[in-house]
C-alpha cells in the first residue's frame, strides 16, 4: 500500500454517491419512455451537443485513461501519437453515419444492416465477431473498474468490478439510450476537465525540462522515434480503432438515434476533440520516472503519476474521472449490445411478431442478463486487461471491409462478405497466437480486404440499394 | 491444409517468426536468471523475500545506475524504454546487493518495423481514397 491509498469507507462513499447520482438521473430521463424506439434509440432525434458528446464520452474509454498511459510508458512518443490515431475511426465514421441514416432511415442496428445487405451466412459471421467483441469490451471494462478500485483504494478487485457493472445495469435499464447520452454528456465534461487538470499539474510541478532529462537518461528509447516495437504498433493500432467502430452497434444505433443531417457533423467532431485527449493522458506516463514511480503492472501507471502528483486528493480525482470514463462506455455497450440481441436475435429469429411493449420488456432483461454475464466473466479474470482488449483486435478488423463496401459497393456479394469476416479473424487471430498482437488487427484487415476484393472482381451481380428500405 | 487465402499470411508469419517475440515476461525465482526483452520493457514480479532490500535497480554494462525505484511490499516493477545492450537487474539495502538477474534488450529489426508500418500505411491510404472516392460520386 501507498500513501495515496484511500481508505475503505472513503472509496465506499465515492461509490454509493456515484451510484445514487447516476442511478436518480437515469430513472428521471427514462420515465417518459413508452416504446423501443423511445428506449432504445432516444426517439431518433439527439441534437448535435448530445451527439457528439455522446460520441466522444463514449470512445473514452478504459483504455483512454488506463491502457493510453500504459502504451505511452512502454512505447514513449510513438504510443501517445499511435493511439490518439484512434480517433479516426470516429473522424472516418462520419461519412458512414450520414450514409446510413440514408440507406436505412428506420433501421435499428449494424446486424440489421448485415442481413439485409448480405443475407444470412455473413449476418452469422458478423453476429459472432460483434457478439465476442461486445462481451470482450464489457468485461474488460468491469475488470478495469476492479483494477481501479483495488489500485487506489483498500477495497478489493471484487466490490470495484460489482460496483461499476451494478450502477450502468440499474442507470441503462430505467432510463436507456436517452439516459445512456445524458450521463455521457457530463461525464464527457468531467473527464476532460480531470485530465487536463492532471496534465497541468504533471506540467507545473513536474515539468518538461526534468521530464526530458529522466527519460534520456534512464528510459531512452522513449523519445526514439525509431523504436521498432512502437512502429510496428502504429498502424495496427489504427486499425483496430477503424474496425471496433466501424462494426459495433454502439456507433451504428447513435447514427441511427441521431436526428437527421447530425451524425456525420457529430462524428467528425467528436473525433476531432477526442484525438488530443489519449495525447494528454498518455503524458503524464512520461512522468513516471521524474516522480519515481514504477508501476508494478504497466495499465496503471496513470493512475499512479495522477496520485504521485496529487496525493489523497489525486487518488480520488483520478478515482472519479476513470470511473467515469468506465461507466461512459459500458452503459453506452449494454444498451447497444442489448438493443443487438433484442432486434437481430429475439425479433428476427424467436418473435417476428413481438410488439413493441414485448420487444421492451425483452430488451430491458438482456441488459440485466449481460449485465449477470459480464459480472461472471470478469470474476475469473482470466487475463489482463491489454491483452484482452487486443484480442478482440483481430475479429473487429475483419469487419472494415464488407462494412465499407457493403456500403458503397454494390458487386460484393454476401458469400464473399462472410468469408471475408470469417477468414480474416482466423488469419488475425494466428497472428495474435504466434507473432503477437503489433499484427492481429492490420493481419485481419489485409486478409480481409483481399477476399472482399477478389469478390468483388468475380462478382456476377449487382445489389440495390432501395432493397435495403423494404 | 493451409487455405490459399492464408498464403500470404504464412509468408508473412516465416519472414517475422525468427525476429519477433513476446516481450519477456519475468518471474522471479531463486538465483540470478537471464531475460531478453524485444522492446525495451521489463517485468518483475514481486517476491516476498525482496522486502529485505529499500531500492530496485538496473545497471547499464558500465556500471552505472540506469533507473533506481523504492522497493514498496507487493508490488513489481515494470521498467520501459530501455536501450539495446546488457543489464544487470538488481536490489540494493546500504552496502548489501541481490542480484536478481540479467537482461539482454534486443530491440526489432527496424527493417522489419518499417515494411509492417508500410503496409498499414498503404491499406490506409486505400480505405480513406474509397471513403472520399465514393462520398464525392454519391453525393
């Protein structure tokens, strides 16, 4: 234990207030919902301050505040740039999210748009790699929550990982995608905020002479810029971000939610705001040394500089804007996923003539359902946490291509689209296994893109578009 | 058999599969040991006899103290950016050393790095031209 340490009953009260204020706001904001489409896609009428700031809470993840630190510390300049890269998956998504409010003005979710463009072979594919991603980001977050709160606080891995999936399930279930976006908004607000104030304190009391000094003397290959592992990193890195949110319904029922002519606006600047944040996040890393600070596993060296710097106090602001950056992204996560099931797995293959109200019902149980499964999950905690989030790497990349051309290319057909998606998450997924994971996604997406395009030059028929409206 | 879809893959796996390793992952055990490491990092897990010493240090092949951290009970250190070259891993409490071990950093063939980088660039540059390609015509 640290001196920054928070003691139990002080981590326990963060919680409860967290939680009441979360959980209060959600009820207040759902209680006017009375169809699925009200609860699962906000009357499909957001404005452009709640889009982007839903868009871009959102892609602020445990991985912008845990794992951005984390690729800084183990691959200096290059880390911090590489993953501020993933912003374009946002900046790149804008021109997707306005063509498919276009092509699908009543549409639900991305397996909706697979079936209807592909058909059945490619929607199992897609099902399955969305399915494993969905499940590998959501345990990933409880785990994280758990790191978080046994890293800065005497409570246990277990009681931080309950927490955080109790209060999205309880906040998401009463007040769902409405709820989903407004707590998105604030939290957007206190993330930035904390972060930035971190940076300035890491700057003020640190500074960039000392920091620069340490990291020549005793890491140096920090501030290589020819430091092979973190090249190789880069683009893989890319990647993987394209693919995570070309592919996953979270994105696609925001472009759906939005009203019309706002997504591809929101998209484009919440990618914008969103690119320097891993930036300033992954700084701080750089201070470690300066500050003396060694962390014993490297996804927490964030927190670590953060309560270095700041002591008790940076304990709980830290403790504060990761956990809001956690509770961003999973909520968003169970009500996209759950929206997912409902419609491509209850309607389509159980209920085709489920009303409304049932469809509701059915879509608040699978909140509860994922929320029961993540918790088993994260409970085993298999793995850690980088490497489970780069798992997920080689399936999300095999997706960019039959998205992108099932889009705009009218010649790929659905045989080709699910090998594509199929082969491609196996080539990424060997990669992963015996290489590592600098080439799981970047492996996924070439294989991916040579099948799709081999389809394409075979291809003997055309798909119309107005098809996908019927 | 190997689908011809993977062929590439394969070519791919043989060219990279001699120089590309996990990063070492180190477990600490009785006597010095020797780890290599492929991108400058380093993992020591904690072991309940290292609470005897105050500091954690690495030592470049002059001898002199390349980073230096407090021993804290529990905790492991992951040390970063470390250059090419040999070190000796060690805990230091006054005048007493423990030699945990050795370190070889070997970092990737840059060569290698940058063919990998290439074709991420090349694949990017090709995803956003039919972005921007198809925008323009169906607009």
């Amino acid at each position: 234990m640290t001196e920054f340490t928070l003691a139990s009953s002080n981590a326990l009260g963060i919680l409860i207030i967290f939680g009441i204020v979360w959980i209060v706001w959600g009820w207040y904001l759902g209680r006017n919902n009375r169809t699925i489409d009200d609860y699962a896609l906000a009357g499909r009428n957001v404005g452009f301050a709640m889009a982007t700031a839903t868009a871009m809470a959102t892609w602020i993840t445990s991985n912008t505040t845990l794992v951005a630190p984390q690729l800084t510390y183990q691959f200096g300049i290059w880390g911090m740039l590489g993953y501020s890269m993933a912003a374009l998956g946002l900046i790149l998504f804008a021109p997707l999210a306005a063509k498919i409010k276009a092509l699908l003005p009543n549409g639900f979710t991305s397996g909706d748009f697979i079936y209807r463009r592909y058909g059945k072979a490619s929607w199992i594919a897609f099902m399955v790699i969305s399915l494993c991603y969905a499940l590998g980001w959501l345990v990933s977050l409880g785990m994280a929550g758990g790191l978080l709160l046994s890293s800065l606080s005497e409570l246990d891995y277990y009681t931080g990982m309950t927490a955080i999936l109790v209060i999205c399930v309880v906040y998401t279930l009463l007040g769902g995608l409405k709820a989903v976006i407004a707590t998105d908004f604030v939290q957007s607000i206190v993330i930035i905020v904390g972060v930035v104030f971190i940076a300035w304190v890491c700057i003020d009391q640190v500074g960039f002479t000392a920091i620069h000094s340490n990291l020549t003397a005793s890491q140096p290959e920090l501030l290589n810029l020819l430091f092979p592992a973190a090249i190789m990193f880069f683009f893989n890195n890319v990647f993987f971000g394209i693919g995570e949110i070309f592919h996953s319904n979270v994105w696609w029922s925001r472009a759906f939610a939005f009203a019309p002519s706002i997504g591809k606006k929101s998209y484009l600047t919440a990618g914008l705001l969103w690119l320097p944040i891993p930036i300033v996040t992954g700084f701080i890393a750089l201070a470690a040394s300066s500050l003396n600070v060694s962390p014993p596993s490297a996804d927490m060296v964030g927190p670590m500089v953060a309560a270095a710097l700041l002591g008790k106090i940076g304990a709980v602001f830290i403790f504060i804007v990761v956990f809001s950056a956690l509770a961003s992204s999973m909520d968003s996560l169970l009500a996209a996923t759950s929206d997912l099931l409902t419609q491509d797995i209850a309607k389509r293959v159980f209920m085709t003539k489920a009303s409304s109200n049932q469809l509701l019902k059915i879509n608040r149980l699978i909140v509860i359902g994922l929320g029961l499964s993540t918790w088993c999950v994260a409970a085993l905690k298999l793995t850690t946490l980088g490497a489970l989030l780069n798992f997920t790497g080689a399936f999300v990349a095999a997706t960019i291509w039959p998205i992108v051309y099932g889009i705009y290319q009218p010649k790929l057909s659905g045989g080709y689209a699910a090998l594509a998606m199929a082969f491609g998450t196996a080539a990424g997924l060997i990669g992963y296994f015996t290489i590592g994971f600098y080439v799981a996604a970047i492996t996924s997406c070439a294989i991916s893109l040579a099948i799709c395009r081999i389809g394409i030059w075979r291809s003997q028929s055309i798909f119309t578009w107005h098809s996908l409206q019927e | 058999m190997q689908p011809k879809n993977l062929c590439f893959t394969s070519n791919y796996f043989i060219l990279f599969a001699g120089i590309l390793i996990f990063t070492a992952q180190v477990i600490a055990a009785e006597g010095p040991q020797s780890f290599t490491s492929n991108d400058g990092t380093l993992t020591i897990s904690w072991q309940s006899d290292f609470s005897n010493f105050t500091q954690f240090q690495i030592i470049d092949k002059y001898g002199q103290v390349q980073v230096s951290y407090p021993v804290i009970a529990e905790q492991g250190w992951v040390v970063s950016g470390l250059a090419n070259g040999q070190y000796k891993v060690q805990l230091t409490h006054q005048h007493k050393n423990y030699l945990i071990g050795t370190v070889e950093v070997r970092h990737y063939s840059l060569k290698i790095a940058f063919i990998l980088f290439a074709l991420g660039a090349l694949m990017f540059a090709y995803l956003v031209l039919t972005l921007i390609k198809q925008n323009g015509t169906r607009a």
